[in-house]
C-alpha cells in the first residue's frame, strides 16, 4: 500500500504550492507517473482525494499519464520500452523489467520510475488566480 504514502507526498506539494501562490482549492492535480512505480491508479486517485477533502479541497479531479517503463540491455545493446508484468502469478515474485527485444532481465532501467506534478488548477484566493 505504497500508494498512500506517495499520495501524502504529491498532496502535501501541490497543496503548499497552492497556499504560497495565494491560492484557495485544488480542483484538478495533473500527474505523470512511470510504469515501473507499479502504483494502482484507483488507490492513488482514492487517496489523494482523501486527502485533499480532509483539507477543504473536496472532488480534485485527478489526470493521470502513465509513462512507459524504458531500459537499455546489456545483453543485446536494445535500449527501448520495458517488458511489463503479465499474468496472474506475476504478483507473487518480484518484479524485474525484462528486454522486449531479446528478453534478458540484465537490463538497466533509464525510465519508469518517475512521478511528476504537471500542473494543478486552484481556485482563485485572495491573491487572484493562481496555478501551482
């Protein structure tokens, strides 16, 4: 249940930059998060509007871009998308991203494991309109 903690994590950003830009609610968060992080989008959704009600911003609409797992092979050179988990057995072991090209796990893994906040829309405070 990582999906918590990072959800606390993105909340408290996008809600500290909301405050310092003089802003009121969150109504939207817009989110990129790699592949490789294996977050379950309805829990991180779930969570972050949790928290953001707890907080007087109830209903922030969540946009969310999964961007894909990339590794370079030592094996064979390839440098492109990761091999994804498949299957329902998957779970039960760890998950190591392979190479689609020749299927080797001796991979090194150049993206995927990122989460970033794009942008999020605040309500206008006193301050005017304001964007976090």
């Amino acid at each position: 249940m990582h999906e918590y903690s990072i959800s606390s994590q993105i909340w408290a950003s996008v809600s500290k930059a909301a405050r310092e830009q003089g802003g009121g609610r969150v109504l939207s968060i817009v989110l990129e998060v790699g592949a490789l992080n294996l977050l379950e989008e309805e829990q991180l959704s779930f969570w972050i509007g949790t928290l953001a009600e707890r907080e007087g911003s109830p209903n922030v609409e969540l946009k969310l871009t999964t961007l894909p797992g990339r590794v370079r092979c030592r094996q064979c050179g390839e440098d492109g998308e990761a091999g994804m988990p498949g299957g329902e057995a998957d779970h039960l072991v760890p998950f190591i991203p392979s190479c689609q090209a020749c299927g080797s796990r001796d991979v090194i893994v150049t993206g995927g494991r990122e989460i970033r906040v794009v942008s999020a829309e605040v309500e206008k405070g006193e301050a005017g309109e304001s964007k976090a």
